[in-house]
C-alpha cells in the first residue's frame, strides 16, 4: 500500500461550482498533515495545513479524520485560477523526518 | 525577498555523463531538502541536511548520486554515470528549522527545479 494515496483525476468542473479531494495515508504515526498546490511545470507551494479540528481559509477547507487515516480538501465557489495539482503531504514526527507527498490530484476549472 | 534558486533550469545530458545541479537555499534557513519529480509522478524524497548534522541520505537511490552542502548554505547534487532513468525534474526545497523529535516542520520553499533530460 502506498504511503500517501490521491485520485489522480482530473477533476473537470465549471467556474463556481464546488469540488472536494480525498487523500489516504497509511502510517498511523503520522503527525502533520498539508495541502500543497503545484502549478502545470511549476513547483509546489505550500496551500494550506491541516489541523485535528478542520482549519479553513477563505474559500479552502481542510479536514482530518485520524481515526480512517484521511485527509480532505473542499474548495468552494471555484476560480480558473484554482487549476491546478493539488498535494496531499504527510510527516511523521520521528526526529528528523521529512514530508511524503502524494501523486496530487489535478483540478480542472472551466469557463 | 529571495527564494530558493536552483541552476541549471534544464539539462541535457548523455547517457553515462556525470551532472551536477546546484540548490541556493532561502538564507538562514537551515533545513535543506532534494527531491525528484518524474513525469505523472509524485516527489521522490532524496537526501536532508540539517545544520551540521549527517546528512539523511535515505532517499538516494543508489550509489550514483550524492550530494554535498558547503558551509551550511548551497548544496550541490550530483549524478554519476547517468542514466535514462535519471531523467527527471530534481526539486530543492530549504526551511528554517525543524524541531527534532518531532513537531510541525516549517514550511518548505520550493525552488524552481531543475529539469534533467537523459538521451
């Protein structure tokens, strides 16, 4: 089984509407959790993390389930310019670990 | 401010050529991090430094490449001998610290990559 599991999609939606990602991790371990998006041959900026209680910001909501090992991504009212990659990002905090992204799943918002 | 800089932005290379790409972190940060992309793939973890300390070489995947950071700051990944399989995007990321034990890392700045092409 993979570390960290995405859709890979594409998810094909029309401006406005509003579009949610899953993401599966399957170490029990870990600790901190991201969103990452990744622009068409750019490189990956840091959306948002994901905090126990669910953490929102602006039209980006962000949830964790620890007890399914899921994470999720709900963006609302979408915008052209929310196409993308977006990353789902694991850590395991065990001294001085480093981040398991995901594949992504690619977002596509039309017109 | 400046971000992390990496050079050359593309490389193309022979078959059994060694390579070198070069990572400029954020300044101060003193978490460095080299990563691969290939095509429709996820980041593949390469190696870690942290200040001083050992490198984590865990992610290399094999002897073929290494890498070295001077003097706390750019680090330098090389490939030896390379191969079609080598051709990737390799990605440096930098952070300001990360707290050993555990704890939310800082954010990772990405810098551009470095797109590798193997003939």
């Amino acid at each position: 089984r993979k570390e960290v599991e995405q859709d890979p999609g594409p998810f094909n939606v029309p401006e406005g509407a509003t579009v949610a990602f899953n993401c599966t991790y399957s170490n029990s371990a870990s600790q901190s959790f991201f969103w990452y998006r990744q622009d068409c041959r750019k490189e990956p900026k840091l959306l948002m993390s994901v905090y126990s209680s669910g953490n929102e910001d602006g039209r980006f909501t962000a949830q964790l389930n620890r007890a399914s090992q899921y994470i999720s991504l709900l963006i609302r009212d979408s915008k052209l310019s929310d196409s993308a990659t977006y990353l789902c990002v694991v850590k395991v905090n065990s001294g001085y670990s480093t981040l398991t992204f995901g594949k992504g799943t690619m977002l596509l918002v039309s017109p | 401010g400046a971000g992390v800089s990496q050079s050359p932005s593309n490389k193309v290379t022979e078959k059994g050529k060694d390579v070198e790409l070069r990572c400029d972190p954020i300044s101060g940060h003193t978490a460095l991090y080299w990563y691969r992309q290939s095509l429709g793939q996820g980041l593949e973890f390469l190696i870690y430094f942290q200040g001083n300390s050992a490198p984590d070489k865990s992610g290399l995947p094999s002897d073929r490449f290494s890498a070295e950071r001077t003097g706390g700051s750019v680090s330098t990944l090389t490939i030896q001998r390379t191969q079609q399989e080598d051709s990737a995007v390799y990605l440096c990321a930098s952070s300001l610290t990360v707290l050993a034990g555990g704890g939310a890392p800082d954010t990772q700045y990405f810098g551009p990559g470095t797109r590798l092409t193997v003939l």
